[in-house]
C-alpha cells in the first residue's frame, strides 16, 4: 500500500526508507488522523520530510501521485462558484475578436483604469467595460481583450500587460545533482584559481625537502586552490519560468559547486530597484538592486537567466511591471547593471528558435549588447569563452 508514493519520493529525490512507509501504514491503522486528504498529507509530511529544503520537492511528489484523489461531491450538493464562472465564460468567434480593439497606448490604458477605478460602484460580469469577469472589457479576468490588465484571477491568454495580485514562488534547489555534470564542466572554462584560507592539501615536495634538511617529519601544508572568479548571479523565478524550473535548478547547482565567491538574488521578468534571497519573504524582505551595484566590485561576472517573455512595457516604461508601480523602467536598471558589471551575459532557457517571435526578448538581447545565449551547454561554452575575455 502507498508503495508508488514511496518510490515517487525517491525519484524526487527524498530518501523515503521502509521504515518511514511502514510508520506511515502503523499511523494509518491506528488512526491517528481524520480520512481527509489535507489529512492525510501533513501526516505523511511529517513522517518523510525531515528537512525543510525538501518540503518544495515533497509538494511536487505528492501533488503528482495524488492529483485528482479528492472525495466525489454528494448528490445534492452546491455547484462549486469556479464551474458557475467557467459557465458564464464569454467565448467569442474569430470575427468577434477582431473587431475588439484595444485601447492604444500605455499611458491611455493606465489612464481608462483610474477613471473605470473611480466610477466603478460594484462587480460586473459579461461587459465590455466595468472591471469585472467573462467580458470584453481590458480590465478584470476569465474574458478577452487583445491588450489590458489582469486584476485577481487566473490567466490564460497571455495578453495582460499588467498583473494585479499576489503570487508565490518557490527558491530553486540548489542541491539538485541530477544532469549536472555538462553544465559544470562547461562552467569550468570561467576559471582563474588562486590559493585562499586555510591550508587544505599536503605540499609533497615542501614536506621532502623538509624533512631532508631538518632531520625529522616536516609536514608541509599549502592552502587549496579555489575559482578566484567572483559570480553575481539574477536568476527569473515563476510565471513562464516555471516550465524552465528542472534546467536552472540544475545550472544552480552547478554554479555553486564550481564558483567559491558566488552571489544570488532572484527577480520577476525584469530587475528593477529590488530583488530578493528568499521567494518566501520576497514580499516583505527585499534587497535595493542599487545596494547590490554598490557593494560589489566591477570585477564581478554578471549572470542573468531568464526567459525575456514580459510584456514590452516592463522593460520600456515607468509603471510597467506586472507587481509593482516600479519608478524607474527595466532598461535603466539592466544599463546600469551591465555599465556596472562589463562581464556580463543572459541565459534564456527558451528555444533560440522562438526569440524573434518575441518582442521583449529582442529587447532585452538588445539592451544586453547581444549577449543573449541559449540555455544550453553550447550556449554555456560560448558564454564562457566570452566572459573569460573580460576582465
């Protein structure tokens, strides 16, 4: 019983052992929970997950093996609010949708929100207007528009220009070792080694000459040799990322084993004036990018890895992030990073064949001097060759 969900947690990479299944089976019997699968799952939680850096991974596995396993509805019962919206749904023809225009500029669309914000008195559904749901209007969800803001709800069309609401994302798992091996050796053409700190590795030759002229043992020690590069590395996390999440795991993990003086932050579609360590608490615990420019040396190597896929106002204007009413646009901060930092290269884990389909993308390869390669380890190699030219 529950076996596939052992060996499950196992390809996730959790060491679930047969004395855990069995704990489990004992707990079940005994009947230490209610037979409710919210139940079910912090007592499994409890019982395999025995570090908090594995409770992402543990979430995945069980949301995979579990998906769907969820006590049918009784006769009678209400008809969830969700299958009413879905309903109410405005679908539309392809003729339809092409005499739907969109407002025009940014600053006309910002502008039409503050006067609908400002009259608006209640909810709406099906209109083309008001804020609301299911509708042609550019603002609120579940309708269409060929451009608008997105305020609650899900996506879906991926025509939003702007989003409102609050989202979590999850850190990458940078112990992940899985597909790991490429990318570090392709890491390893951005080398510079120097010895650092404490004495590590036995001097053979120091210690045999010393001996020789002493008389007695004398050991030698010299410190070991570590990557004297120094890395600053942005990494993209949620929304179109989250496809990409296995491969930067796995360049994560390459990166911290090969690169002793390493700096992370993550960011959303674009840096802008803050960034953050942990995506837990990237809503109340941010660092000022401007910090960041100002405590580290023009000697670092700047690494961003995204997938450029925003909305062009997110890069070109004030007020264009999907989060926040940011002040200054995306490109400022990306000139002031690459200004900073002469070494500096994007990774974007996207087909390379799919870029000139995307407007930001060309910008944003723009603004980096061209210097947008693949996410791959020919990508890697060609990157590194080029970093390692710069000083």
């Amino acid at each position: 019983m529950f076996i596939n969900f052992v060996d499950a947690l196992r390809r996730g990479g959790i060491p679930a052992s047969l004395k855990e299944h069995l704990l489990l089976l004992e707990a079940l019997d005994a009947d230490v929970i209610a037979w409710e699968p919210e139940q079910f799952y912090y007592l499994a939680r409890a019982v395999f997950v025995h570090d908090e850096t594995m409770l992402d991974r543990f979430d995945r596995v069980f949301g995979e093996v579990f998906k769907g396993v969820i006590a049918p509805a009784e006769p009678g019962a209400d008809i969830p609010e969700e299958w009413l919206k879905k309903v109410a749904e405005l679908y539309l023809t392809p003729e339809q949708m092409a005499e739907i225009k969109a407002l025009g500029s940014w600053e006309e669309i910002m502008e039409a929100l503050k006067q609908r914000l400002a009259e608006q008195k209640g909810r709406h559904q099906g209109g083309s207007k008001w804020i609301g749901t299911g509708g042609t209007s550019p603002f609120g969800h579940g309708g269409f528009n060929p451009e608008g803001v997105r305020i609650g709800g899900p996506g879906g069309k991926g025509r939003a220009i702007k989003v409102w609401e609050k989202r979590e994302f999850q850190d990458l798992d940078g112990t992940r070792e899985l597909g790991t091996r490429n990318i570090k050796v392709a890491l390893r053409r951005l080398r510079r080694f120097a010895r650092e700190g404490a004495a590590d590795e036995l001097d053979l030759d120091g210690t045999i000459e010393g001996t020789a002229r002493q008389g007695w043992l004398d050991i030698r020690m010299r410190p070991e040799r570590h990557n004297a590069v120094k890395l600053l590395l942005f990494l993209d996390i949620g929304g179109s990322m989250d496809g990409h999440v296995k491969l930067c795991e796995e360049l994560f993990s390459a990166a911290r084993t090969e690169f002793k003086h390493l700096e992370h932050y993550y960011f959303h579609n674009c840096i802008y004036e803050g960034v953050w360590k942990d995506n837990r608490r990237r809503h109340v615990e941010r660092t000022p990018t401007m910090d960041i420019i100002h405590k580290y040396g023009h000697d670092h190597k700047l690494v961003i890895v995204g997938d450029a896929a925003m909305s062009p106002y997110e890069i070109s204007h004030p007020g264009g992030s999907i989060e926040h009413m940011n002040d200054e646009a995306g490109a400022v901060w990306l000139k002031r990073l690459t200004t900073t930092y002469p070494a500096a290269a994007w990774f974007n884990p996207t087909p390379e064949s799919y870029w000139g389909h995307s407007a930001s993308t060309n910008l944003v390869k723009t603004l980096m001097d061209d210097r947008m390669y693949a996410l791959t380890l020919q990508g890697l190699d060609d990157a590194m060759r080029e970093l390692s030219r710069k000083r």
